[in-house]
C-alpha cells in the first residue's frame, strides 16, 4: 500500500521529492511558490506579524475577527530554528498546491503541511492550510488542486441516465430509505450522489440561537458513509486501496462581539465531507457553509453531490480499473455495486 502512494505521488506532481525541487529547475510559478514558503518560514522564525498578515489572500484576512487580527500584529512566539521543507508542489493557472515538512528542534516538533496559494496581485497567497504529525496523503493534493470538469459534467451531468443503488429489502423496505445513491466517473472525476425523501436545508441557512445548544440543524439524518474500493487493473496485482466518504450537516458557529463587548454567536448550515483512507485515517476534510466553498462538496434542493479526483484515488485508467462502492456501516441499507465508466453523448 505504501509503495503503491508513493507511485502515485510521483505521478500526480510535477515536483516530487524536496531534492527534485531543486534538481529539476522548477518553472517560474513554481520557484514563486516556494519563495512564498520560505516567506512562511521567516515570518515563524521572528514571529513576525505583519510578514504573516501580507502572505494571506483577502478572503482569509476578511474572515477574521478584529481582535485576532490584533493579536497577530503584536507578535507571535518567534522561533528561530524552525525549519520548512517543501516535499511536493503543483501549480495550475492561478492556484498551486505545496506540501512540506516542519521542523522545530528546539521544540523537538515534526509536522507535516499541505498549503493552498493563491495568486492576488501578482503575488501567491496562502489561501489555506492544513497542518498534521503524519505524512500528507496524495489524495490531499488532488483534492486541493482538482482537474478540469470531465466528459459526465461537459455534457451537462446527466444523473438521470445513470442507475440508482439498490436497498437491501433483507434490512429496511424501500419507502423506508431516506436516501438514494447514484455514481459514475469519467477521466476526471468518481461522482456520487444522494439524493434526500425531503428538501435539504441550503448551506449558509440561518439558524436558530437553540441550534447552537443542541448541535442540530433540524435536517434529515446523514447520508450512509460509502466505501470506495479501487480494484486496479495494473500487474503484478497490488493491494487494492479504499476510502470511506461520509457527509454530514453542521451547525456553523460565527463568533463575534455585540456593541457591549459581549461574545455572542451566530448559527448557520454548513456540510461537511470526510474522507478517509484504508486504515480509517482522516486523510481529507472540505465544507461548504455561509463562508466557505467547496470544489467537490455541492448541495442543493434534495441533492448532495461528491467529486473525487481520478488521480487522487489512485485511477489511472478509468476504463479499465474498476471502482465498487458499498455501504460503510455495519448493517448494509443498501447493496453493493460496481461504479460505471460514464458513456459520453
């Protein structure tokens, strides 16, 4: 399994290995890139503020409250030994992906980063990041950096020609499911979607001050977390990798101040989707709600769609590699069943 990431890696990007970066001259955009790296770097050494303030995009900055913003123009903790080490980076148009290493020997810390940059004002911009103790998977940087729309959402998504998954009657009567399933993929993307009984509330929906105390939307229950297994058609045969996508509804907590200084909240919808790989790690997170997008997480009416990046999944052929998804939970609502290549019109 670790060889097979690690193939993959190398095929997904550009730029592999930290000693790639340098051996295979990286184009401009990519050089760029890690000049706004080491500029992160710098500004965690002399917990430089405004170096810090002057490497995000304007969204970030807009989404703060004044005060943290305050507390960030003070200074931070310097810490003069730490160490970035960018291990991977892939630039497309105006957006790049890098994925490094931090190192803080004084600390006697090792964490691992995946950055998402921005070009704003003909500079990169850190638009997010993602921090963590082990080793970033491929599937992060597919999914940070998608491709292009394939043939099935060119050709306008027709989910109405591809086959819903059928319910096992052995556990519950078809009336009684409250989700359909449906999923097909082209080049690009593994798409699935659920489809609710009821109309689903809409991301960035206002909510009651109560929702906050319960930590309910009032929505319908979550969709069944789905297994993906890749069964590859590649020889001599691997260990064929899998994943667990789960979607689930949030109560969104804005936090902020009213005129007497008082910390108040304000409560909207947001959803979630959770990837995870084989082992049940956390490998992936994105949500859509009142201040945040998503490129593969969409809700709207009674429908929640999912885009998985190809190479992300470990892909390379979809006409050949098969793809099967079942159901995630222990007690199967719903039967297995093979994810078919879509048939361009």
């Amino acid at each position: 399994m670790a060889g097979r990431a690690l193939s993959r890696a190398l095929r997904i990007l550009p730029v592999s290995l930290a000693a790639s970066l340098a051996a295979q001259n990286p184009s401009a955009d990519e050089q760029a890139v890690l000049v706004a790296y080491r500029q992160m770097e710098q500004a965690d050494r002399n917990g430089d503020g405004q170096l810090w303030f002057s490497l995000r995009d304007r969204k970030t900055l807009d989404s703060m409250d004044a005060r943290v913003k305050e507390m960030i123009l003070q200074g931070g903790r310097a810490r003069p030994s730490v160490h970035y080490e960018a291990l991977a980076a892939k630039v497309r148009g105006s957006q790049a992906v890098l994925a490094g290493k931090l190192t803080d020997p004084e600390g006697g810390t090792t964490q691992y980063g995946t950055v998402l940059f921005k070009l704003e004002d003909q500079s990169w911009k850190v638009a997010r990041e993602q921090w963590s103790d082990r080793p970033f998977d491929p599937f992060l940087l597919s999914a940070w950096l998608p491709p292009g729309e394939g043939a099935f959402l060119r050709d306008g998504a027709p989910w109405k020609a591809i086959a819903h998954a059928m319910v096992n009657t052995q556990v519950l009567a078809k009336s009684e499911m409250p989700w359909r399933i449906q999923a097909t993929m082209d080049e690009s993307f593994v798409y699935v979607r659920f489809e609710a009984n009821a109309q689903l509330l809409a991301p960035g929906s206002k909510l009651e001050p109560q929702a906050g105390r319960t930590g309910s939307t009032g929505g319908p229950p979550s969709p069944p977390p789905m297994r993906i297994k890749i069964l590859p058609a590649s020889e001599p045969p691997v260990t064929d990798p899998d994943y667990v996508i789960s979607v689930m509804d949030l109560v969104s907590t804005r936090r902020g101040f009213d005129t007497r200084d008082r910390a108040e909240g304000n409560y909207s919808v947001a959803y979630s989707l959770l990837v995870k790989n084989g082992a049940g790690d956390e490998i992936f997170e994105s949500t859509i709600g009142e201040d945040a997008d998503s490129l593969l997480l969409a809700v709207q009416d009674r429908f929640i769609d999912i885009k998985l990046p190809l190479n992300g999944l470990g892909i390379e052929n979809p006409q050949k590699d098969q793809v099967e998804m079942e159901e995630a939970d222990s007690v199967a609502r719903v039967l297995p069943f093979k994810v078919e290549a879509y048939v361009v019109k």
